[in-house]
C-alpha cells in the first residue's frame, strides 16, 4: 500500500505566560498515511461505549509519537484508539465537533 494522504499529528502541550496565565500551545507536523475503512462490527462496539469512529489510519510507528488528535481535510479528530503492529500503527479516530 501506498502512503497517499496526508494528515497532520498534533500535539500540545500547556505553559505559562508572563502573568502566570496557563497557555496551550498546539504543534503539527505532517505525515504520510493510508486510509482505512471501519468495520460494522468495529463501528458498533464503539458506539456501545459512546465513541463514533469516523476515520481510521495507517502510519509509519516511528512517526508516531502519542499524539492526541490529528487533522484531515481541515477537520480535527481526536484519536480514540492507537494499535501499534511492528512498523505500522493504526490510529481510529472521531471527529471533534464544535469551534476547535
């Protein structure tokens, strides 16, 4: 398989401001992957524990560095589910919904 599309692994991480004042600051850095399909049964015994997997991707393990959330088409997801197989992780995802 090829690595065709490209999504963004974000991570954060919280600081402090001159005034004390706690800050977010949010990092991306683009990465290739495959895109995979979610399985019924995958999507239904998720939705019984209150998760909606939307998306699912495979990326290279080294790239991978714990990240939280990653964006796709100018849509952010958080990453529900992390599956490390040798060199390749799997990363399922739900879209995040509001203003981010």
């Amino acid at each position: 398989m090829r690595y065709n599309k490209v999504i963004k692994l974000i991570s954060s991480t919280i600081t402090q401001d001159d005034w004390g004042n706690e800050v977010e600051e949010r990092n991306e850095r683009e990465v290739f992957a495959n895109e995979n399909s979610i399985g019924s049964s995958e999507y239904y015994n998720a939705a019984s524990q209150g998760l909606r997997p939307e998306v699912k991707f495979e990326i290279r393990s080294i790239e991978y560095a714990g990240e939280k959330e990653i964006k796709f088409d100018g849509d952010i997801y958080n990453i529900i589910q992390s599956q490390s197989l040798g060199a390749k992780t799997i990363l399922t995802c739900e879209k995040v919904n509001g203003d981010v």
